[in-house]
C-alpha cells in the first residue's frame, strides 16, 4: 500500500495544481472479484474520492454494476433466460439499489452525489449532449459528485461490451477533465495477455494508439462485467484525441489512484494528442451513427484527407438515405470505405440537385446558397 504523507501539500498549492478527474468503475473492481457488490470495497473507492476532493480535485465517477446489484435483489436471477428483457431486469431494479449505496456510502464523508442515467441517444442529440455537459459543470461547480451510467433498463439495442468505457471517455471529453481513470481487474495494458502468459510485461506508458497497440488488447475479462481491454484501448483513442489523458489500472487497492494523479503509479498511461480535437468534432466521431451517407469521388477523398479541405458539391458522386439540412451523415468511397461523418448545410434532395455540380453553380440550381456541402468545422475524417 502506498505511503502518501509525504505528498502533502499546501492549501494554496492544492488549488493551484487542482485537476477534474474522471473515474470509470468496471463491475469486477465493484465487485472486488465476487458476485455482489463489496461495499466494504466501494468505502475505499470513496474514502480516496474524498481525499482528491481535499485536494481541491473535481470528481466525477462512471459507474457501472446495475445489473450485479439486481442480481442482489433478484431470487432467480442466475436461472433468468439469457435474453435482452433479462438483462434489463437486472439493471432496473439494480440501478436504484447501486446509487443508494453511492450515496449511503459518500454520506460518511457528508459528500453529496446527484445521478444521469445516459442512453446513446442522448449522446447522438447534440441539444442533449450539451444539456447533459451543463447539468455535469452544474453539479460539480456546487462540489456534487456526479454519478453517471448507461441507462441498460431502457437500451433498445443489445447492451454492448464496453458501453461505459466510452461513455467515460465521452463524459471527460464532455466536461474537459483532465485525466479519465479506468479502473478494471487488470494493472493495465500488457504486451500479451496475462492471464496466460507469466512472461506478460506491463506497458507503462502509450504515445500513440495505433493498430499494433489494439492487437494487443483482449476480450472480455470476466463474466460479470461487459467491458474488456480492447474497449479501454478504443476509449482511450477517444480521450486523448479530445485532450484527455487516460490511465488504466487494477481497482483492487484504490490508493493507487493518489499515485494517478500525481502522473505515477501502476498502469498504463496513454497520453494526449499533441494537437487534440475541438469537443465539437469529439462528439462528431465518438458519438454519432448515422446511415445515411454521401458518397464522394477519388479526387474529393484526396481533399478531405490530405488537405483538410471542405466537401464541394463537384466531388460527390451519390446520395443515400434522406436527410435534413443540419443532419450527420457519413462519407464513403465508391467501394463503401466510410472516410468520415459531417455536419450537412443541404438536405438529401437538395445534395442531389447539386452533385457534381462547381459552387458557384449552387445559387442557380437551388435558388440559394449555403456554401460548402460539409464545411471543414464540422467534419471528422477517419485516421
């Protein structure tokens, strides 16, 4: 257990050297390797929230276990058939019993928490997305400490593996954190998988995410949890694009998280980009799911991924799927390669009446103008 005394520091120095903190609690470390929640555990998860709070930190968590906590409440919970409608179950009558014991536990340390319940689309609604950001400043800005998870009981889509490690890196991005924290049943990332390999060795820091680092992650760690390595690695891509540094880390001693913020410790820390994404466009790449598209020429491909350039009308070839001015749609090659996604100025019938067409003939075709079709602002190109 580490020795924090010595990193003591001032009133003054607190404030200054004060940081937002984003931490993700997978089900295994909530669990601390069991069936039911630890609560004895999850003390010692708010027992260092409260120290970083002393130390003029921001705390917001992103916590997952809804469903291990219905598990507690429901008798026939392990005979449920392995369907959508039971894992919902699980999650809603979970859901209020994992933020009573939040807020039972934080109460010692007469800290209050307010809860957001998010589904993905309130991600994809950009109106909600930034409702949801201000409510997050609201809270934290009264010294709340915001408790947020996946709204399982009303997915209408299959609860996918790691939904909240990207919702975690979302919310970091969302509110500018400085460092997001996942919290998992692994010390980190390895260069091969621990879990069969003793020669596995701990990857302490990462500069840049490429594909040799996602070939390294794994699969799902336990059958408690919905996340895996590889969901860590792809929110960490998300994170520090957006500026936001990310560390992965084993849950089992929470002390570790003073070492965290103080740029040390165990586990792998992935770094920012050097010039990280406007929140805008986070939201454009991380959130969105669109299927309409609009397919584009060789040549505008070149534009848009070399040159930074805007999309013109004289480089799309084809429209798919109606839309309204202001709608995401994606951007694909003529074999179907997405490139992309953007914010549109012109609806699906009238990207039609202009494709192929040079920008100062859009006046004569349209009867008005909005300039570009996709305006460099608001386009995301694929790495």
């Amino acid at each position: 257990m580490s020795n924090h005394k010595d990193k003591h520091k001032s009133a003054k120095e607190s404030v200054e050297n004060s940081k937002s903190i984003v931490i993700k609690l997978g089900t295994s470390t909530l669990t601390h390797g069991g069936k039911k929640l630890d609560r004895a555990h999850m003390l010692e998860i708010v027992r260092v929230v409260a120290k970083m709070r002393e130390a003029g930190h921001k705390v917001t968590l992103v916590s997952s276990g809804a469903m291990a906590a219905g598990r507690e409440l429901v008798e026939n919970a392990y005979s449920l058939p392995p369907v959508l409608s039971s894992k919902q179950l699980l999650a809603s009558v979970g859901q209020g019993r994992l933020i009573e014991v939040w807020a039972s536990l934080f109460a010692i340390y007469n800290i209050h928490i307010g809860q957001l319940l998010l589904t993905r689309a309130d991600l994809e609604n950009r109106e909600r997305f930034l409702n949801a950001r201000d409510t997050l400043f609201a809270l934290l800005d009264n010294g709340i400490v915001p408790v947020i998870n996946e709204n399982d009981a009303l997915s209408t889509a299959e609860i996918k593996v790691g939904d909240n490690d990207t919702l975690a890196a979302i919310t970091a991005c969302a509110i500018e954190a400085d460092q997001l924290i996942l919290l998992t049943d692994q010390k980190g990332l390895f260069d091969a998988d621990p879990r069969s390999n003793p020669d596995a060795k701990l990857i302490s820091e990462v500069k840049h995410i490429d594909d040799k680092i996602f070939s390294l992650a794994g699969g799902s760690g336990t059958s408690l949890g919905t996340g895996g390595m590889y969901t860590k690695v792809k929110a960490a891509s998300i994170a520090t694009k957006g500026g936001v540094e990310l560390v992965i880390a084993s849950g089992s001693d929470p002390l570790v998280m003073l070492d965290l913020i103080e740029d040390h410790g165990e586990g792998t820390f992935f770094r920012t980009d050097a010039s990280p994404m406007e929140l805008r466009k986070v939201w454009l790449s991380s959130t969105t799911k669109p299927s309409e598209a609009i397919v584009i020429d060789d040549g505008a491909v070149s534009a848009l991924k070399e040159r930074g350039s805007s999309l013109l009308p004289s480089g799309i070839v084809a429209i798919k799927g109606e839309f309204l001015r202001g709608a995401v749609v994606s951007i694909t090659t003529n074999t179907g390669e997405i490139i992309g996604k953007g914010i549109v100025r012109y609806s699906s019938g009238e990207c039609e009446q202009i494709c192929g067409c040079k920008s100062d003939e859009i006046e004569e075709r349209l009867g008005f103008s909005n300039g570009v079709v996709i305006h460099r602002n608001d386009l995301v190109v694929n790495d």
